[in-house]
C-alpha cells in the first residue's frame, strides 16, 4: 500500500489482498465491523465477514441510517458485543457508513479508534477525509455530530470496479467540486480527459490529487477560518445541495453528489449575480454533463419552493444572526461571504423566476 498522508494516516492500494492482510494483521477479538450491505456479494467481504464472525454487524448504507433511531440501534448491538476503550471499530462502506460509523466510534465509551475503509469514490475522495462525523436531522442534513479523525483510512480502488455508474458520477461532484474552488491540475485531467480515459488512466491520481486538496482545507479543523484555505469553502455546492437533500427527506430520489452538482450550478450563478467574475459557468456545466451530473436545478429549485429551501438554510449549521456563510467562486477561487438570509431569498428569487 502506498502511504497519501503520514499524519492522517491515508493509504491507498488497487489490490484485495492489502485490505485482506491489513484487517488479519488488526482485527482483534474485542474489534467491531461494520459493513454495507451492498459489499456482501464480493469474494473479499466474504472472507472479511469469515475472520470478523459474531462481530460484524451488516447494514444497509443509505442517508436513512443517518437517524438518532439507528444510531441508537447499532450502539446498543455493540455494548451486547461487549467492547472496551482498546476495542476499534472498522467501516467498510460509503459516505452513510463511514459518517454514522464515525459518530458511533466518537461516541461510544467516550472514544474509540475508527478504521475506515470507504468504498465509494465519493466516500474516497471527500467524506473519509477531515474528521467530520455526523447525522441527520429531521430539521436539516449533519446537524448532529462532531470532529475526530479515523485512526486509520485505507483506500481500495478495487472496490469501485462493483460500483454503478450513477455513483462513480456521484463521486466526480465532489472531485469537480475541488477542481472549481482551487486546484488547476484536476481541472485540466478532468476537462482535457474523456470520462473513460479518466476511469482507466487517471483515477488514482485523481483520488490522490482530491485528497490532497481536502487536506489542505481541513488544516482549519473546526472550520473557524475564513481565510483562503478555510474549511468553509469545501461547502461549494453544498448549501443549496444539503436543501435540495433535505428537501427530498433524504429519500434517495436524489443523490449527494446530485444535488451537489446543481447546488454548485445555482451557487455559480449567484456569484456572477454578485460581480465575482467567477469560471465560466459554461465550463462548469460541460464538465458535469461529461459525469453524468445533473446541470438543470429547476426541478429541485423553483419559485414555488424557493422560500421553503431558505428556510432549510436559515437553520443549516453555517447559518447564524438571520446570516449564512455562502460558498462562492470568485475568478478561480473559492470564497465564504458572510450573506444575509434576506438577501439571498431577494437573489434566489431572480434566478428562479
């Protein structure tokens, strides 16, 4: 396995075999496992779930299990397991798993050590990196939760060869999310590579690149920051995505990366409505036509429920004094502006009518 980053402790390989020695050589008798459903059928969980036995514990991954009910539910399966304070608690799964995962490890005991092994390549690139635990709220998406860092996440790219092609595109939102607010080089592999060429030539190099680029936002851990690597900004696309989510009851209906990507189109448009001469939003639209990502928002977003989606904002955790930190690209950058929830509803309203 190659090492990403010795301080967070990110690795990655392109081989079963790593992640089958890595669990024989860490996985003790006090350990809990947690895994998606979904990954059961391959050969590799198989023999994970054989070393693993009574102490594998198998969900569904999807944005429902982001609840105070199955948060509830797993962690008293794992105090009937019986574990201690040296106990490690290992994820195999998406953004779902290792999110809920990582609240339950935080929690339980006051803090157990989180292995995380994400299988998705949004769950690669963005939600396995930077500490962010959390659930869901009937109010809004990641209003329960808390910060602290896996002990470990190791990377299989493997796992995204059983993927479907709706969540490799879902992965992408994000990646295309880091090339927009600062980084050139994912720009040009993404803009200058057809789709096919990326997933055959490119990818570990663009899941190590995004990495790389979290990292460099997650520096401000708390996302108290508000300077050029603030860790507010990773939330491009995400203000208005997290509503359009939230929206929907997190049914499914609409992914992450989905809603994401028409938070991003919607968040361009209101940069340019404010001057910020940002990226060509052209240019923004082609490369999320060319992952399959959706570019129209006016399902989601329109003038019957844009009132509504600025609620959901107002009560968002970036939202304070009747104000939200909005993430806007400026030229090539991105950028928190401080916006008063009046008049982004005045802005929204425009856009959408």
């Amino acid at each position: 396995m190659k090492i990403i980053n010795k301080s967070n402790n990110i690795q990655i390989t392109d081989l079963d075999l790593d992640i089958l020695k890595f669990i024989k050589q860490n996985f003790n008798n006090s350990d809990i496992m947690i895994i998606d459903k979904s990954l059961i059928k391959l050969s590799l969980i198989k023999k994970i779930v054989k070393i693993c036995s009574t102490r594998a514990i198998i969900i569904a991954g999807n944005e429902n299990i982001k609840s105070l009910n199955q948060y509830c539910r797993i962690v008293e399966k794992i105090l009937k397991k019986g574990i201690n304070r040296n106990s490690k608690l290992f994820s195999f799964g998406g953004g779902t798993i290792g999110d809920l995962a990582g609240f339950v490890s935080s929690t339980l005991l006051r803090g157990i050590k989180h292995i995380m092994i994400p299988t998705t390549l949004l769950a690669m690139v963005d939600s396995s990196v930077g500490g962010k635990n959390g659930i869901n709220s009937v109010i809004g998406k990641n209003l329960i939760g808390n910060f602290q860092l896996p002990e470990a996440i190791i990377i299989n790219t493997n796992f995204l060869k059983s993927l479907p092609k709706r969540e490799i595109s879902c992965g992408f939102a994000e990646i295309i999310k880091y090339a927009f607010i600062h980084n050139k080089k994912l720009k040009h592999l993404m803009a200058n590579n057809t789709f096919y060429e990326i997933k055959k030539k490119f990818l570990k190099e663009i899941i190590i690149e995004s990495v790389f680029t979290k990292l460099k936002y997650t520096k401000d851990f708390r996302e108290r920051k508000t300077g050029r690597y603030s860790r507010a900004i990773l939330n491009y696309g995400h203000t208005f995505g997290h509503a359009i989510e939230s929206m929907n009851s997190f049914k499914g209906t609409v992914k992450h990366g989905e809603a994401v990507a028409m938070g991003m189109i919607f968040e361009m448009k209101i940069s340019s409505a404010l001057n910020l001469k940002p990226n060509s939003i052209n240019d923004l639209e082609n490369m999320l036509r060319k992952f399959d990502l959706p570019v129209s928002y006016k399902k989601y977003i329109h003038k019957d429920n844009i009132s509504k989606i600025i609620k959901k904002i107002s009560s968002d955790k970036k939202s304070f004094n009747k104000n939200t930190n909005l993430i806007l690209i400026k030229k090539n950058t991105g950028i928190v502006k401080k916006t008063s929830l009046l008049k982004l509803s005045e802005l929204s309203m425009k856009l959408v009518t």
